[in-house]
C-alpha cells in the first residue's frame, strides 16, 4: 500500500510539541497525510495533542482517535492508521470493530463476574471495608452471620 507522507513530522513540518490552536481558536489539526491528523485543542489545563484518524465510509466522514501525543509518537500513529486503512480496504469500519472488541471485552468480563460465588464476593466485600468499621465486636458479628446464617444458604451461588 502506498504510502503519502511528506515527511518524517506531521503538518508540514511544523513541530507536532508545540502544536496549539490559534488565538480565539478552539481546535487546530495537523495533517500528517492520509487521513492522519494532529488534533490540538485548548483544554483547562492547556492545550491537549490527540492523534485522529479521518476516512470515509458509505458515504459518511467519521473521525476516530487514536491517542495522546504524549503517548503515540509519529511512527506508532502511523503504523496504526495504517492498520485502519487496511481494515477499510477489507470493507471493516474501524468504529464498528472497536465497539464489537470492547462489547466482547465486557461480555468476558461479566461472565467472569457470574462465575464468582457469593462467599467470595462477601469475603472480598470485608476485605475492602473491615477497617472502616471502629467497633471490633461488629466486625466478629458480621463475619459470624455470614458464616452461621448466609453461606450455608447462598454462598455458592454465582451472581
């Protein structure tokens, strides 16, 4: 695939650190060529430098971030542009595939959750807060119940 890049520093050559929008401006971006830009922006704490990734599909404009500058330098945003543009090429919206990866990730996650029993989730539950709880009779009562009255009954069952 060929490659349309002018040089080794997005936007022309203009230094991609000190990349800010200008005065009474919100956002600048930086076209680094095919389809990857720098996106600066104004923010709070100062100007925030993003990686985007501009394309087309069906006849619609999506942007898609790829990350912070000061967390992807040029050569790994490129890299992953151009693993965007490749799924493109296959008919892959990169958009979808990133929603689909992430609903597989929580559906993983969640039946990892449902596997975990009652008691454990108790046991971790005294772990986290025991310490916050002053009277130490208290803390003896609650492990008692537990133990005597809850798990014979429910501490296996898987949420």
């Amino acid at each position: 695939m060929e490659e349309r890049y002018a040089d080794s520093r997005p936007a022309h050559g203009t230094g991609s650190w000190d990349a800010k929008p200008e005065k009474g401006k919100f956002v600048k971006r930086l076209l680094d060529g095919a389809g990857l830009y720098l996106q600066a922006t104004r923010g709070k704490g100062g100007v925030n430098r993003n990686w985007i990734f501009r394309y087309e599909m069906d006849g619609e404009r999506h942007d898609l971030g790829i990350g912070p500058l000061h967390d992807f330098g040029l050569a790994k945003a490129r890299e992953i542009a151009l693993d965007f543009r490749q799924e493109i090429k296959a008919g892959i919206d990169p958009i979808q595939k990133r929603i689909a990866d992430k609903r597989e990730r929580l559906a993983k996650n969640a039946e990892q959750v449902k596997a975990t029993a009652f008691e454990q989730c108790a046991e971790a539950y005294y772990k986290i807060h025991h310490k916050g709880w002053k009277n130490e009779k208290h803390r003896q009562q609650w492990l008692s119940t537990m133990r005597d009255y809850v798990y014979p009954v429910i501490g296996n069952l898987n949420g």
